[in-house]
C-alpha cells in the first residue's frame, strides 16, 4: 500500500508551485482574450491552389483601417483573419480586396472570331480560328486557377462580448457553490471526525488547483504564441470543474465507507485506504479519456485543438489533484480541527 497521506508534504510542495508558477504566468502575462470576449469579427479563407504567404496576407492590412489584423494559417490551406468589429460593408470590401490580390482565374473565350462572306477571306478565318483554338486549348491545359473561398464569417459586437464574459463567470460562480452543497449533502451521515461541509470544500479547492494549472498554461501560450481565450475555453474549465469533482468524489465516497465499516479513530489510515482503493479506477479512467483527447488533438480540426488541450491539461491534473491533494487535505482538516 502506498502511503500517500504520509507523503503528504511532497505532495503539497508540488502543487503549491505549480498553482505559484500559474498564479505569476497569469499577473505577468494574463490571458489573451477572443474576439467571444472583445467583440470583433473573424474570417476563414481558404483557396482551391496554392495559398499565398502569410506575410503577403499581413500586409494587406498593415494600415491598420481595420484594426489590428490577426492572421493565423488553418490546416485547410488557408488562413483565419480576426480584426475589430466590421459592418457589412467592409466585409464586402475586405473580401473583394483580397480577391483582387490573390485570387487567379484564367478563361479564354473562343466565341468573338467573326466569319466574313467572302470564300477566300472566310478560308483565312476559319485557318486562323482552328490555329487559335488550338492554341487556346493548350493554354487553358497548362493555365492554373487559384480561386479564394470565403468558408466562415462571424461578428460579435462589443455588448454581446461583455455579456459573454459576465455570463461566463457567473456560471463559474453557481457551479462552485453547487458542488460544496451537493458534497455537503451527499456526506450529511459522515460529520466526524471531519464536517460533511469540508469535504466540499476540498473538492472545490482541488478543482481550482486544477483549473488555475490550466490557465497558467494558457497564459503562456498566448504569451508566446498568441493563443486566445474564447467561449470553448470557458466550456473546457466547467468541464474540468465536472471531472475533478467526479473523481474526487469517488475517492471520499470510499472513505465514507471505510468510516462507516472501521470508525474514524485512525482517520489518516482509513483515508490513505480509500486512495490506495481507488487509485487504479482513477487512473484507468482518465487514461481511456485522454486517449480520445491525445486522438483529437492530434487528428481533429484546428477549430478544436485549443480546447482539447485544455480538457487534456485539466483532466491530467485533476487526477493527480482527486489523489495527491483532495484526500491528504482531509487529514490537514482533522488534524487542525484537533487542535
């Protein structure tokens, strides 16, 4: 049996740098919002040849008429352009400016060879007409054709993006106070040697410890990289708020049980006895559901890949935080309460 309350500290030492580290990332850097949150518009290209290069692109918009133009290549042979919000208007004009620079289309009309009366000059024409049609067909072979597609347009105006974000924290907010009252009630019949409140409590400081990894992490990539926060951000955290809670019930579900069979006396063994009992179902079940994330992340659409990530760091993280830290802080609990 491994001892992991035991070990406690090592554990605690772990995740306090790693919530430090986050913490810094977020106060240095912050989080780079989307377009969900600002208010803007994006728009996806693609071409049915050869892409231009993105600095081509780029310097389209290098006057800055329509904000700062972000451009980013898609997996689509294309690019992704969010800027401030635009009317549509200047959606036509943007659009019909980059048709102009980029795209190539190539036709040739046989059809405005005239054909006089006159026998000999009428055999001249129609020698000439079959040379330049000839001709025409080679060239047509040989030309190539680049056409720019327009597969996406969104706009979100300024006052739909506050609400977003007021909204997004507001759901944050009510799916915290949820669990402590679920936990609370759902462990009502065990209150010694540790309050049924408390074990919500540890559920939810778990869960911040694994969602505040994950902003750390984001923090950096937009850092870096320019990655954005946007509503399928938002959906990935109260997702992981739903699996760290899951998993950390389970373990202090077998706790509760062992409480109940061998009393509370030995409080940190009867806690170390419920991880050890659970740890390979927790470990089991996050590894099947990061097969299918890793798979997805990999094999998925560029539209997704961000917030798979996400969903793989909360999920990594909230499975070492349901055995490493929910269960150990029960013990910190009962040994403060003794004090």
């Amino acid at each position: 049996m491994i001892n992991i309350v035991g070990k406690r500290k090592i554990f605690f030492s772990i995740s306090s740098l790693l919530v430090g580290l986050s913490i810094l990332f977020v106060v240095l850097f912050g989080l780079k919002p989307g377009i969900d949150f600002t208010g803007g518009a994006l728009m996806e290209i693609s071409f049915t040849g050869e892409r231009p290069v993105m600095s081509d692109i780029q310097a389209e918009f290098a006057d800055n008429t329509y904000g700062n133009v972000r451009v980013q290549p898609t997996e689509s042979n294309g690019y992704i352009l969010k800027m401030r919000f635009i009317s549509e208007e200047e959606h036509k004009t943007i659009l019909q400016k980059m048709r102009d620079k980029f795209e190539v289309v190539n036709s040739v009309d046989n059809n405005d060879l005239t054909v006089i009366n006159d026998d000999s000059v009428s055999k001249l024409v129609n020698i000439q007409a079959a040379e330049v049609s000839t001709t025409s067909e080679t060239s047509t072979s040989t030309l190539s054709e680049n056409r720019l597609i327009e597969d996406k347009i969104e706009t979100i105006g300024p006052a739909i993006s506050s609400q977003l974000q007021q909204r997004s924290m507001e759901a944050a907010i009510a799916v915290v106070i949820a669990i402590i009252l679920y936990v609370a009630y759902a462990f009502r019949k065990v209150t010694k040697p540790v309050a049924s409140w408390k074990y919500g409590v540890t559920a939810v400081i778990a869960l911040i410890h694994d969602v505040m990894i994950t902003v750390g992490v984001f923090a950096l990539l937009g850092h870096f990289y320019g990655v954005e926060v946007d509503i399928p951000f938002v959906v990935a955290i109260l997702t992981i708020f739903g699996y760290s809670v899951n998993d950390t019930i389970v373990v202090f579900d077998r706790v509760r049980e062992n409480l109940i069979k061998h009393g509370y006396e030995k409080f940190d063994e009867i806690v170390n006895k419920g991880v050890n009992e659970t740890i390979f179902r927790s470990i089991n079940t996050a590894f099947t559901t990061l097969l299918v994330l890793i798979a997805l992340f990999f094999f998925g659409g560029a539209s997704i890949h961000y917030f798979v990530l996400a969903l793989i760091i909360g999920i990594s993280f909230g499975t070492y935080s349901s055995i490493f830290l929910a269960s150990p802080l029960l013990v910190v609990w009962q040994k403060m309460g003794k004090k």
